[in-house]
C-alpha cells in the first residue's frame, strides 16, 4: 500500500493493500476500496462508498457527499457504489443516494471526464464516456455504450438508452431511446457509427431501422407506433427499442427535429 503521509484516512476504511493514495487525499468515512486502486491528490471520499478493482479517481475527485437535497437527512444511511476499472477525472463529483438504503451506483469500464457531476441516486451502466462539465441531476440513468457531449445537463429521471449519443451542450428533459443522437432536447437520427462499432450485424442494425421509422417517421404518434410495433414480430433490438419508449414516465421521449433527412448510410 503507498499512502502519502499527509492523507487524512478514517480507521473504518478498508483499503487493499496495493492502492495509491496521493497527498491531502480525506478519505471521511467507510470507505471500501479495492485491488489497483490510485486515488490522486485532494480527493475526497466521503460517508459510506465502495470502490471495485483499477478504479483511477483524478486530482480534487469528490465521491460520496451528500446530495443538494434540500431534504436530505445526514442522519440517511445511503452510499455510493463503483465497480472496476472506472477513470474519474479531475474535479468530478458524486453524491450518495438521498433515500435510506439507496445508492448512486456506477458500472464498469466508464470514463467520466473533469467536471462530471453524478447526483443522488444516478445509474451509469458499462462503457459510458462522459465529456467535461456534464451535470446529470438526480435519478437519471445512463444505460451502455452511451457517449454524452461536453457541457450538457440533464433532468432529473431522465433515462438515455443503450448505444445513445447526447451531442454537446444539450439540455435534455425528456428520455432517450436507444440507438439514437440526440441533440437540445430533440431527436436528430440513428447512432450508426456506435452500432457499427459495437458490433451490431448489418440485420441487426436494419432491424433499429425500422424500428426508429415506425416511432418517428411513420406519422404516428407514440401511443399509436407502440400499438403497431405489437402487431409486428421483433427480434432482440426491436424489443429493447420499443420497450424503453413504452417504459417512459410522464415525460416522455425526445421528439424528432423537424429538420431531420435520413441518411442512406443508416442500417
């Protein structure tokens, strides 16, 4: 274990021993954190969070205070939970869960750029980039594969679907399905390239296809595409499509820009 001898260490903190932590780190509280660790210089761990294996917390990081819950009892037993191999870069924040017993809790294999900011009780699934000064309020999710622009914020329980792109200095106040780019609050076509890149056949892409037609470029509204989709048989993609856009609260999906053209690339 190298810990620098100006590190601020709880004695309920349970470290493995070949984690590094730099100067003036505070670790306030129980901290769990695992094998490869390297927490930089000024970080802070705060209250009750558990790191996995090869996480990289950047200089100034804060993870586990308490959230800007007017609300919030500290007297709330909640938490903040990270799995394996996670960079988190210089200055991001954290908060734990404002609810007894809940957590904000982050997957694995993501890298969340300076500035990050994940509220209470947010869900990042796996291999998720997060550029530079995004603000996630509370409860939202962020499922697979998703890439978010610089500068965008998000509304609370708003949900991005799985291989998602946000572009830059968005304000996005309404769910984003699957697959699909969004752009200031709206809806501006399919992520091909992500798909490409993670592996989607070329019918598994024709099938997002026609799934994204039917919703947006159909004349349909929502409530009347989802009863079209049930009348259809759908492989694995389509469900997870039309599931996600049935599942949405009260707030519904991002609508479609006006301006929007297929592209002849798509699919």
């Amino acid at each position: 274990m190298k810990i620098h001898p100006t590190a601020l260490i709880d004695s309920s903190a349970e470290i493995a021993e070949d984690v590094e932590i730099g100067p003036y780190v505070c670790i306030d509280g129980h901290a769990v954190i695992g094998s490869g660790c390297v927490i930089q210089a000024h970080a802070i761990l705060a209250g009750k969070v558990r790191l996995g294996k090869n996480n990289f917390l950047g200089y100034g990081a804060v993870v586990g205070a308490e959230p800007q819950d007017h609300a919030f009892n500290p007297e709330i037993n909640s938490e903040v939970i990270i799995g394996d191999n996670n960079r988190i870069r210089e200055y991001c924040t954290i908060h734990r869960g404002t609810m007894e017993g809940s957590a904000t809790v982050v997957g694995n294999d993501n890298f969340f750029m300076a500035g990050t900011h994940l509220a209470h009780n947010t869900k990042v699934g796996n291999n998720v980039i997060i550029a530079n000064n995004v603000l996630l309020a509370g409860h939202v999710e962020v499922q697979d594969r998703v890439f978010i622009g610089g500068g965008s914020a998000f509304h609370q329980y708003v949900r991005i679907g799985q291989v998602a792109i946000a572009q830059g200095n968005s304000a996005i106040t309404k769910d984003i399905p699957p697959f699909t780019i969004a752009a200031r609050n709206s809806i501006v076509g399919l992520n091909v390239v992500g798909l490409r890149r993670a592996g989607f056949s070329s019918d598994e892409r024709k099938e997002i296809k026609e799934a994204f037609k039917l919703l947006y470029k159909s004349g349909l509204n929502t409530t009347q595409a989802l009863e079209r989709s049930g009348q259809q048989e759908w492989n694995k993609e389509g469900h997870i499509f039309f599931d996600f856009v049935a599942s949405a609260k009260k707030r519904g999906i991002c609508d479609i820009r006006d301006t929007y053209v297929a592209s002849d690339d798509e699919g």
